[in-house]
C-alpha cells in the first residue's frame, strides 16, 4: 500500500495552555518594552543635544582662536600687498649701487618690520621678477630652518618658482582676496603649511600686475594649537580638513590617517560634529565616542529591564494559574479530536458543571456518535458502487471480445475448417471460465498470463503464422495479484490496428519496476502518433470512439489502487508501439493459503 502523504502524519502543535500562558505575558511585556524603548530614545536625544550644544561652544572658541592665528599670517601678508612703497621699488630696476642701497635700506627693513610684527615663528619668502635686486637666502637642504632659526625671511627671484605646479595653478588674482592656504615644496615633511599670494602693482586696481609673490610658512601645530580632544573629551578626536576633504591635522588617538579618519567617521561608532572655517573651506570635525553619553542611557536601559523583570514575574504567577484551569478542559476536548482525526468515534467526554466546556463535551460526543454511523453507512455504498463500476467496465471489454472471436467462428464454419472450429471453441470457453473466475474481480496474475495464452491461441488458430507471440515473464510475480483482462485489450488492439505488411510479431513482458509490477505489450507494427495516443487518454468524444478497450482498463486499475498507478503509451510510427501497465504488489489470498 502507498504511504500515508505528509500531510496526513501528525504534527506536534503548542498546547493551548502554553498560548494562553505567552498571550497573557505578551500583553504586559510588549508595552513595558515599548515604553522603555520610547523613554530610552528621548532619553539618548536629550543627551546628544546637551552634547552636541556643549561641543559646538568648545568648538567655536577653538574656532576663533585659529582664525585670530590665521588672520595674523594674513595680516602679515597685507603689510606687503598693500604697501605701495614697496611695489614701487620692486618695479625700479637699477643695478649696481642704486639697486644695493635699495635693498639694504628698504627692502631688508621692511621684510624685518613685517616678520618682527608678531610673536609666532613664521618664514617669510618673497620672490620678484626683478632680477636687478640682489637674492638673500639661506641653504635648507635636508634641513628644516624655521625650527632652527625660528623667524626670519628669504628673498628669491621669481624665476625659481616658475616651473612649480603650485606655482602655475595659483587662481586668477582680485584685488585684496586671491590668497590660498597650502601645503607645498616640503611642508608636508615638516609638518608646515603656507600662506601664498601675489604682490601686485596697486598703481592701476583695475590691471592688476604681479611684480612678485609671498610665501608665509608656519608649523601647522602654531595654527592648531587650540586644537586639543581634551577640551571635548579623553577619548575624542579633532580633525581638520582642507577644502578638498583632506586631512590636515588630528588631535586624539583614534585618527592617525586620513582613510582611519575616514573610517571612523563612518562607522556608526561616534558622534560627528563638523563646523567650517569661515573664508578657508576647511572643516573642523569632531568625533565623539558613544560612551559619552552611553551610560546614562544604560541607566535607561537598566530601569527599563527591572520593570519588565518585575511585571514579567507577577503576570506569570498569574497567568499560569489561569492557563491551567483552562488548559486542562481543553485538553480534553484535543484528544477526543484527535481521536475522531484517527478514525476512531467511540471517544466520549464528560464534563461537570454547566458551562461552555460542556456544552462543547455534548456535541462533540453526538457528532462522534452520528459520524461513526454516517462513516459506515457511505463506507458501504461506495464498496457497492465500486464493484459496479468495474462491472460495467469490464462488461464493456467482454462483448467487444466475444463479437470478434464468434465472427471467427462463423468464417471457419463457412470454410469447413472443423478442427480449428473446434480448437477455437474450446479456448474460448477456457477464456470466459478464466474470465468470469466465479465472480472474483482480482485474480493470480498467473490466471490473467493463462488468460491471455487461451486468447492468443485463439488468434493464432485466425492467423496462423502471421502472428508470432513472445512470453517474458518473470515467475516471482506469478503469486501476486490484479484486476482481471488488463493485457488482452491490448493485444487485441495490436492485431486490429498495428499491421504493417502481413506479420506482426508481439511480446508479451511482466517484470518488476521499483516496488511495483510493470507489464509491457510490444508490437513491431505500425505506431501511432502522439496525438492518437493524447486523444486515447482525453475526456473528448474521440476518445470514446478511438481506444476505448486502453481507457477502460486505464479506469478500472486507477479506480481500484489510485492515481499512481494505470497505462502508458509509447509509440514510434511505422516502427513499434509499446504499451506499459503498472499496478502494486499485492500478494493474492489464493497464493496465501497455497503457501
């Protein structure tokens, strides 16, 4: 027999004690959390705006004192743009004595009047175009002079600077504004930056012309100074970064390159205040580790857990004793149905006292009592029903058989063939005793073989040796049984329809296929095409006409063991045509008491 399908097998389910036990916890649970969640969010976001408030004050005063720094270097930087004395003697070009002199007593006083005018340590270089003023310098190869000399200056001709990309992408000059902060030649190595800018003829405002340029170095740790994480927190960060994202200057631990930078600011980890330089494009951004204000919100977090703990017990204690009760009545009613589920409706349940529970116990105990006889009252009327409809199937073959066989009959009478006469009668009525078997619908197969030989000695006797019959049967299956006349429709079709030339040759096969029997009827002659073969199977009005010896026997298998099992056809035209039967292994009472 099939298995029994996985949705037929039982499944565990959560008793109905537990669901009303988890309901009632649920109820309380969900809403303490959600408060506790809703307390915990205003919470955190107070925290973060008193923080981020706080920060962002220490952040404009770290603000304002770069700028003050910032403001000095151009300041600086305005004591030579601005001076119109100066530009006019960049312009005089006069060597020898003149030009000296010039140099000496204006030139040299100024660049130490503007270096001397602050207290920071600052290099100072101004390149001219005017070749006629001699070059003051000092040799800072593999050196860093301004740690050494602290503030002083340099004078260079503008022609060492000409080549330099820092140099040629210097943006277009306006009055007063061009200026960039920027990192070049080795600053990078020495931890400076410089201020850069043109000093121009102020002459005409309107054509501007440069007469030199202006290079202010400082140590970015002069300009940051203020920039100290302690000032926000021991495990802050401070980052500068220029107007291209690029970091400039760090203050903590946690940022030692720019992609750590990168990293952390993007990390979730921190809180991240930014706030620009006003006029530069440089940004000063502060990261916060959490645990800044982490802990006020575990104290949030801790409350939170201990009402939860505290509602979760006490509703508990009362939950359970409620589910019990209930639980324990509705057990009742579970096995009661779960027996009804396994077929058996003698299970009856008694309750006392008068409430739903009992009204519940009566009528399932009078849906099992009416169900039992329902159950076997249609248990019967289908076995009926089923017995006459493979009644009539087979009818259907039977009269089809025998109106063929007696035509025979009658042209071997015709022709005075006596002893074949005789011979055909004679299997004949071996064919219906094996076919009428004493009423019994299920036979040995070995019956159904013997069957289909007296058959095939019938038509052997028509077609004398035009017709080759071949027997492959394997005996192991002989003791097993099934549904009576599922081969000789077939190869009563092949001898009415499967000719090609005036010889047929059929096998007959009966073996094994998994679990199951498989019988297979196979002729060498015509074939059929696909679509003959669909219609055979199809519910069409063709399908009653063509084929209706396959379909029956198709029926009455599937009726009998289920969809699994019945016919197949597989047919290549003009070549063969192979007919497959499959039914279950059922061993035959018969073959029982013989062994």
């Amino acid at each position: 027999m099939a298995g029994v399908p996985l949705h037929k097998q039982e499944r565990s389910f959560i008793p109905f004690g537990v669901k009303l036990l988890v309901s009632y916890v649920l109820l309380i649970i969900i809403p303490i959390f959600i408060f506790g969640y809703i307390a915990n969010s205003i919470m955190v976001d107070s925290i973060r705006t008193q923080t981020k408030t706080a920060i962002k004050g220490t952040l404009q005063q770290i603000q304002d004192n770069m700028m003050y720094k910032i403001d000095d270097t151009t300041r600086l930087s305005d004591l030579l743009y601005f001076d119109s004395k100066l530009s006019k003697q960049l312009m005089h070009y006069e060597e020898g004595w003149v030009s000296y002199e010039a140099t000496t007593n204006l030139l040299m006083p100024k660049f130490w009047q503007t270096i001397e005018s602050t207290n920071r340590n600052v290099w100072l270089t101004i390149y001219f175009s005017n070749e006629t003023l001699p070059e003051i310098y000092y040799d800072t190869s593999n050196i860093d002079p301004l740690k050494i000399k602290g503030r002083f200056f340099d004078v260079m001709h503008l022609k060492r600077i000409e080549n330099k990309e820092w140099y040629a992408n210097f943006p277009k000059e306006k009055f007063g504004e061009t200026m960039e902060w920027k990192q070049v030649e080795d600053d990078a190595k020495y931890g400076r930056i410089s201020l850069l800018r043109r000093i121009v003829d102020t002459t005409d405002p309107t054509k501007l012309k440069e007469i030199g340029f202006v290079r202010i170095s400082t140590y970015l740790d002069d300009i940051f100074q203020s920039v100290d994480y302690h000032k926000i927190g021991g495990d802050s960060t401070l980052v500068i970064t220029n107007e291209n994202g690029h970091l400039l200057y760090s203050s903590g631990s946690a940022v030692q390159s720019e992609e750590q930078f990168r990293n952390e600011a993007s990390s979730g980890s921190h809180l991240t205040i930014d706030q620009t330089l006003p006029g530069l494009g440089w940004k000063l951004t502060a990261l916060i580790p959490s645990s800044v204000f982490e802990e006020d919100r575990k104290k949030v977090d801790r409350l939170t857990i201990v009402i939860c703990l505290l509602c979760g017990i006490l509703i508990t204690f009362v939950a359970t004793f409620v589910s019990r009760t209930f639980s324990r009545r509705v057990l009742k009613v579970v096995s009661v149905l779960q027996s009804f589920r396994q077929g058996d409706f003698h299970r009856r349940i008694q309750y006392s006292g008068n409430d739903e529970f009992t009204t519940i116990a009566a009528s399932l105990n009078e849906l099992g009592k009416k169900t039992q006889s329902l159950i076997e009252e249609v248990y019967v009327t289908n076995l009926k029903k089923k017995e006459a409809e493979l009644e009539v199937l087979q009818a259907q073959i039977n009269p089809h058989f025998l109106y063929n066989t007696l035509s025979s009959i009658s042209r071997l009478a015709k022709f005075g063939e006596v002893d074949k006469q005789h011979q055909m009668v004679m299997n004949l009525a071996k064919f219906y005793r094996l076919t009428l078997n004493e009423g019994q619908t299920i036979i040995p197969i070995a019956k159904e073989i013997e069957q289909v030989k007296a058959y095939m000695d019938i038509q052997q006797i028509k077609y004398a040796e035009r017709v080759e019959v071949i027997y492959e049967i394997d005996p192991s299956i002989l003791p097993y049984s099934a549904v009576k006349l599922i081969l000789q429709p077939f190869i009563e079709n092949a001898l009415e329809h499967a000719w090609r030339g005036d010889r047929i040759q059929i096998r007959i096969a009966g073996g094994w296929q998994d679990e199951a029997i498989c019988f297979q009827i196979i002729d060498n002659g015509s074939g059929m095409p696909q679509s003959t073969i669909d219609a055979i199977f199809s519910e069409t009005a063709a399908a009653e006409r063509n084929g209706y010896g396959i379909r029956n026997v198709h029926e009455r298998i599937q009726l009998y063991y289920g969809k699994e099992y019945g016919v197949a056809i597989d047919s290549e035209p003009g070549e063969w045509t192979c007919v497959q039967v499959l039914i279950p292994a059922q061993i035959h009472p018969i073959a029982n008491s013989e062994s």
